[in-house]
C-alpha cells in the first residue's frame, strides 16, 4: 500500500475514529451506575461460586476445567459481562421508533459504520467501568487468579479485541433489524439470548455435553466469552490465539457484511413515519 493510499483510508477512517472517541467519553461518565451493577455483579458472583463449589465437592469425575480455572471464569464473566450484545443503543433505538432515523440517513457518512463506531464504544466503556474494580477485588477476596502465564495474558488482551469487534458486529445487526418490524424485540431477543446462553456466560461451555462441544465450537458465540477467558486461564494454550482470533474475526465479518447487506436493502424503501 502506497503512502498516498495509507493517507487517504486514514482519512476515510477518521470520522469514524471520532464518533468511538466521542461515545466512549460520553459513556465514561456514568459512574455510579457503573459501581451499582459492580455491586449486583458481585452478589451474583459470588452466589454462581458457591453453586459452582457444590458441583466440584459432589462430583467425582475428572472435569475439563479445574475449580480454580472455574472461578477465575466466572469473575472474568461478572466483570465483563457488559461486552456481551445485551443492549442496543438507546439514542439509535429511539430514533428509530419516532421516525427520526431520517436524521442518520442524511449524515455526510456511512451509516453501518457510523452504527458500528458507536457500538464498539458502547462495549468497551461500561465493561472498562466495572471491571476494573472488579478484578481488584475478587482478585484479592474472591479467588480470581492472575493469568496462566505472561503469553496467556497477551493471548488473552488480543482475544479481547477480537470479541469486542464480533459483539459490535453482533449489536449492529440487532439494531438494523429493528427497523423491520413495529416493536423490534424478537429478532434482537433471540441474537440476545443466543449471545447469552452460547458464549459461557451461563455455563463455562467445556463443562457442556461432549456432544454439543462440536457446536459450540463452531458457532460464533464462543468468541465473545469463552476464549478469551480460556485463553487467560490457560485452558486454551496461548500458541492457538491466532486461529482463534481468526474465528472471531471471520464471524464478525459475516455479521458485517450481512447487516451491511441488510442496512442497504432496507433503506432503499424505507418508509418513515408513514410517509
């Protein structure tokens, strides 16, 4: 790539670049809703461990996930819970629903990737907010552990990337399919859910049936929690990072270019507000 042609996509990219900067700002400065679920998340923490504790005291089975590895899961799971596609964009939401949306067709810029910046700041900003303080305190009260080794951390902050960009990717298409019908919620309660109960946000997805292992490693739900959280606890060795970042990015490209294809056709005949 020619430095003229690096020039002009960093310019392309720059609105984009400040729309993230812009909502994460804005998103940073909910505070004290942020050590509100840090409490919430805390309490349902800790009642997960001890669910989590009776299984491994009653079971005699060899499991695929040490108690150790299992409890450092769960705190990675309370403390970033927020990067999960649980909630759409209220402003986006509301313009949609009164018609406004007229307004967003009419900036001077794409608009899945003006969607798609404002999600990303979306999942960064309150997941950033609660975790912080979370690890800092089940780390020294609740027994989550440090990473499995150096490599595990660095596999582990590369994963976050990749699950970050899929959860975007995931929360556009959600929203795009807003716009289809009156109230929007099936179709976003069902990627919701899916996200949810697919990634190992429930349930760590190796303490699954063997025979959904298939499955479950294949779809793309997997990216969001369980590897990185596998990767930071070394039940996943740092030298696979790669490959798997790879499956993020794929799925996060096929939920790309879908809601892109999506987005383009809906807005060819949208009607708003009736007219």
């Amino acid at each position: 790539m020619s430095t003229a042609q690096r020039v002009a996509m960093t310019e392309r990219l720059r609105p984009y670049w400040a729309v993230l900067q812009a909502r994460f700002r804005m998103l940073l400065q909910y505070r004290a809703a942020a050590m509100a679920g840090l409490a919430t998340q805390l309490f349902w923490g800790g009642i997960r461990i001890m669910a989590f504790d009776a299984f491994f005291r009653s079971s005699s089975a060899v499991q695929p996930m040490s108690y150790e590895q299992t409890v450092t899961y769960v705190w990675l799971i309370q403390a970033l819970l927020l990067l999960l596609p649980m909630r759409l964009d209220a402003e986006i939401m509301q313009m949609i629903r009164t018609g406004n949306l007229v307004y967003e067709l009419a900036r001077p810029i794409d608009l899945y990737g003006y969607w798609y910046a404002r999600n990303v700041a979306g999942r960064i900003a309150p997941a950033l907010l609660r975790a912080t303080p979370m690890v800092i305190i089940a780390g020294l009260f609740f027994g989550l552990q440090a990473p499995a080794s150096w490599a595990s951390a660095g596999a582990f902050a590369i994963s976050l990337v990749g699950a970050v960009a899929l959860s975007a990717a995931i929360t556009t298409l959600s929203t795009i399919t807003v716009i289809l019908t009156i109230s929007g919620e099936v179709l976003t309660r069902l990627l919701m859910e899916a996200s949810w109960f697919l990634s190992g946000a429930i349930l760590p997805l190796p303490l699954f049936p063997d025979w959904a292992q298939t499955v479950l490693n294949w779809l793309p739900f997997r990216g969001l929690m369980d590897i990185p959280f596998r990767l930071y606890c070394g039940d996943l060795a740092p030298g696979r990072v790669w490959s798997l970042v790879l499956h993020q990015l794929a799925w996060s490209l096929v939920f790309i270019l879908f809601g892109r294809w999506m987005l383009s056709r809906i807005t060819r005949r949208l009607v708003i507000q009736g007219g």
